[in-house]
C-alpha cells in the first residue's frame, strides 16, 4: 500500500497539534490548499488513513469504522500526541467525532461528516458517484481535453462547487488516489459505508459541523434531524458556496472555520 515514493502524511508547523483527516478515496494530500493558513497556527499532522493510497494495510476482512480510529489512534501514539484538535471530511469527519468520544479530541470541526441517511443503500450511492468521478478525472487526464460542462464538470460538482480549480496535476493526484484506495470492499463487508451515528456524550470537547450548502453527494437537508439528535451539544454551521469537499472550493473559509474553535479552545483557561 504504502510503496516506494509515496508519502504516508504531513508533518509541519508550529503551535498546538491539530490533526486533519481526509475523505473516502482520498489521502492527506486532499487538505493541500489549506495546509499553508493552518500551519502558521498549528502542528498540523495530516494523515492517510489505513486502506488509502499511502496509508497503512488493513487487516483482512470486514473494516468498520472502528478499524479506521483505532488505525489513527496508533498513528497519533506514534506521533507522540496525547490529545489534539481534529479536522476531517466526510470518512475523515466521522472519525473525528469518534476520536472526542474517545477522549482524544481537544476540538472537533468535521465538514459533512457522513451522518446516518440517505435515501439510497450508501455502498450503491457511494460507487455511482465514484465511478461517475472516477472517468471525469480520467478522461481529463488521458485526453488531456478542457472542461466540459456535462462530461466533466457535473461528476466533479458531486464532491466540489469549484472542480475547476484542479489542474492537471491535482486531478492526476486525485486519480491515483482513487485507485490506490482498497478500503471501500472492506467497509462494504462490514455492512454499511458510514454505520449510523450514536449520540455523543456532553461533555468530551467542543464540536463543531460544517456543511457546504453545495453538497450534492449528501444533501444538507437529508441530515439535518439526524445531526441535530446524535450531536445536540454540537455547533452545526452551513457554510456558502462550497462542496461536499471543500478544501478547493473555498480553502480560505475552510481554514478559518478550523481554526476560529481551535484557537477559541486554546484560549481557554487550563486546570
């Protein structure tokens, strides 16, 4: 999995630790556009998670979600963190709310972290939109051909207002990172992509969830109920103009939005 060249995570800057987790199919290569604003507060770890294009070998079998924590709790150990703030995405997200509920997180900020429903299976949901975005990029890539705005921007506008802004190396990244996860059977065997959200406990550490009023791949208002009961002590913003994946859409909102908790967390008056 991890193979020659290829870069397992990042590891820069200064201040207090802030961990970013990626989504499904992708690596810690998805956080670049927002790596310089965070860095400049923070000592951003950012990881790929087990079964990804760099990361670590999943164990054989099924691999629910708790397999993808317990892969980043052995990286935070490893680290040499204790407690960190957490950013993520979708997968990323939900792994982010399951590191506060194991007294990990000093502060959560999860960018439509998937939640609980949708009105299809997620496995079929989740492999049309893959595949759909898979070709996109592909037929970009190989055919070197412009924007098309049905063949090629519609597919990308699933994960991104904005998928425009990938050139032609960041849509080559994001290929090869497509086909470098291996995850997705061993979530399958499991029994759900994203397994329905238990309520967190007050009390573990401030969260907050950030939704892209743009987010096609999973709508707002499918969740909005669900959130709202499973995390009731958690700040739930709707963020303008940006996708499911936000990082390229908007990366100076995307930043701010981690770090105005982050920073809030920080602040506050130690024991």
């Amino acid at each position: 999995m991890t193979g020659p060249g290829v870069q397992q995570a990042f590891r820069d800057g200064q201040g207090t630790p802030l961990v970013l987790l990626h989504p499904l199919f992708g690596s810690w290569r998805t956080w670049r556009p927002v790596l310089g604003p965070l860095t400049a507060h923070h000592e951003v770890f950012a990881l790929t998670l087990a079964g990804h294009r760099g990361g670590a070998e999943l164990p054989p079998g099924p691999a629910p979600l708790a397999v993808f924590v317990d892969h980043v709790e052995r990286d935070l150990d490893a680290a040499g963190f204790d407690t960190v703030h957490v950013a993520g995405n979708s997968l990323g997200g939900r792994i982010a709310v399951e590191l506060a509920r194991r007294g990990r997180a000093r502060s959560v900020t999860a960018f439509s972290p998937g939640c609980t429903r949708r009105p299809w299976p997620d496995g079929i949901w989740l492999l049309v939109a893959l595949g759909l975005l898979r070709a996109s990029l592909a037929l970009e890539h190989l055919l070197a051909v412009k924007t098309h705005p049905v063949v090629h921007r519609w597919p990308r506008r699933l994960l991104m207002e904005h998928g425009e802004r990938l050139g032609p190396e960041e849509r080559k990244e994001a290929l090869d990172d497509i086909r470098g996860c291996h995850a997705l059977a061993r979530i399958a065997k499991a029994g759900r992509v994203e397994p329905r959200m238990s309520p967190l406990p007050p009390g573990n550490c401030p969260v907050r969830i950030a939704w892209g009023s743009r987010d096609r791949l999973t709508p707002y208002t499918w969740v909005e109920r669900p959130l709202r009961t499973v995390l009731p002590d958690a700040e739930i913003i709707v963020l303008a103009e940006i996708g499911h994946t936000p990082m390229w859409d908007d990366p100076s909102l995307v930043a701010s939005t981690i770090r105005s908790l982050s920073e809030r967390v920080d602040a506050m008056p130690t024991e």
